[in-house]
C-alpha cells in the first residue's frame, strides 16, 4: 500500500518508471540496447531528486513506481529472478527513504510462473509494494494465458493491484515498420492483452484483480464496439458477460498524448470513478509531462484532478 498521510494533497501518480544503472546494463547486454526501437542514449537515468523537482512544480504528492518495457525477463529464468528482486529491492528502498512521496508496483519474472509467485509474495508482503507490474505481454504470453493463470489466481485471491504496461510483441519486425514500438504497437499490444484478458474468461474468473490499464487503453476504446460485433457474430464472447461490461471494471490511466477524441472514446468504457492519473516520466520528459498536465487541466473536467486522485488513494489504500 501507499501512505499517503504526509502528502495529502497533490496528484497521485500511478504511471511513473524508475531505473537503476544495472538494469540498464542488463538490458542492453541483453540486446535492449535501443529499449523497443527508440535511441540508445533515450534510456532514462532516473534519480530521485530530479523525479522530486518535477513533481512539486506539477503538483504531485506521491508517484507510485515501476519498471517500463522491456521488463526484467530477457530470455533467462534464473537472472529474470535475479533482477526482479534486485530492481524492488531498489524501489523499495527509494519509497522508504521518501516517506509519502514513492510507491512501488514491483517487477515480476514472468512467465516463470513458480519465480512471479514467489516474488510477488516477498514484494506484498515484506517489501510493502502496493501492486505488481506485468508487460502486456511476457515473451508472447498473454493476459489469458493459460501460462500466466495460476499467477493471476494468487494475484487474485490478495484482491492485488496488478498495473500492466506495453512492450514490445514477439516478431515485432515483422510488422512495426522499422519505427519505435511506443509510436503504434505499444498501443495495439495493450489492446490484444486487454481483448485476450476478456475473451478468454480470465476477466471473469479472477474479477477481484484490480488491473490498471495505461495510456488511456490504447486503441482499446476505440476498438471495443468492434470486439463486440465480431466476438458476438463468432461466438468468441464472454460467457454473457458484455465485453463492454467487463472493460468498465478495469481502471486506466490518462498517460500518453490526451487529445479530445481519445479522451472521450475512453469515457465511453471508463466510469470516472476508474479514472487515474499517470505521467510516464522518466520516459516521457519533463516539459513534455508538464505540458500533458496542462492539455488534461483544458480538455477534462474541472475536477478531474480531484476525481483522479480520489480514484487512486482508494484503490492503493484498500
């Protein structure tokens, strides 16, 4: 959970990364050296009193954590174990040693199903983290995996937070262009991974996983009267559920570029009251994170601010 006693006001900040100079170089010995096609020297060094500065001048009281793509699995169980542990390790520490201001969703080694429970329970439990991470996909497997389930169960039963963020896609050169991952399929991989989370029953089997969904579900919301055409005409459907239905459960953060067309797709399967802030920084940079605040504070209700915030001190508090 997040303690949000000292900070009070301000933002809740539930889309924000961390790096640590290691996991930098472990990706990129990894062959991440240019993380999902963007330029090498656009990895962020992430330091606590830069992420600070920023928050105070935009209004943030407390920015909640977590690893962004590629992840911390590269292809070798034993060291994904390894450097899960090593990166919540670090993001712990930086949330105990600014009481109020941090959270954490913790990185977890899937799909290593035995190494994801396993870490999961220690960052729960004795690191304190208020939720987990998962990629939109982990190395091909899907929200409905049936890979993934028995982590999704646990995850379940703890009524946890579980975050996702986009990555890149299994045979991404085949159809990303030659062009970074983050300017289209990160946005269509958050879809495919929500769309299979609904399909497959999992969204119905575990309904007390409580999943964020970032940068405003991606093409999702544009999308979702399609699945349910074509899931309905199929039979490719959700057991009598709606998939609309169940989208309206998830929350989804208003990370990425706000433009009026998105931001009302997005109401159209999102209550208010499972809207979240969220910045993207250190990806996504400084000017850039203040401009996005000052596109949100024109183009959403006046009190969006206030419903965002209200929105996440009672999701990572309860």
């Amino acid at each position: 959970m997040v303690d949000h006693t000292e900070f009070a006001d301000g933002l809740v900040d539930v889309h924000a990364h961390f790096t640590t100079d290691h996991y930098i170089e472990a990706a990129s010995a990894a062959g991440h050296r240019e993380p999902d096609g963007m330029p090498a020297d656009y990895w962020p060094r992430w330091n606590a009193g830069e992420h600070l500065d920023l928050m105070d001048r935009a209004g943030i009281a407390t920015a909640v954590l977590s690893i962004s793509s590629p992840g911390v699995h590269f292809g070798d169980a034993a060291a994904a174990r390894d450097l899960a542990r090593e990166v919540n390790d670090a993001g712990a520490e930086i949330v105990r040693a600014n009481p109020g201001r941090f959270g954490l969703f913790a990185s977890l080694p899937a799909p290593d199903t035995d190494g994801a429970l396993a870490e999961a329970a220690r960052a729960l439990d004795e690191l304190g983290a208020a939720g987990v991470i998962l990629m939109s996909n982990s190395r091909g497997a899907y929200l409905g995996d049936d890979r993934l389930a028995p982590l999704l169960a646990e995850l379940n039963r703890r009524r946890a937070v579980l975050f996702l963020h986009p990555t890149s896609t299994e045979g991404h050169e085949h159809v990303d262009c030659g062009r970074p991952r983050p300017m289209l399929e990160f946005l269509f991989d958050t879809a495919r991974t929500i769309v299979d989370f609904v399909l497959s029953g999992a969204a119905q089997r575990f309904p007390d996983l409580r999943v964020i969904v970032p940068h405003m579900g991606g093409v999702l919301p544009l999308l979702a009267d399609r699945v349910e055409l074509i899931s309905a005409v199929t039979g490719a459907g959700t057991g009598g559920v709606s998939v609309f239905e169940s989208l309206k459960r998830l929350y989804y953060d208003l990370a990425g570029a706000p433009n009026a067309t998105q931001l009302a797709a997005l109401r159209s399967i999102a209550a208010p009251e499972r809207l979240l802030y969220g910045s993207d920084y250190a990806w996504t940079p400084r000017d850039v994170v203040l401009g996005t605040l000052a596109q949100l504070d024109a183009l959403e209700p006046e009190d969006w601010r206030t419903q965002t915030t209200n929105n996440a001190r009672t999701l990572l508090t309860s």
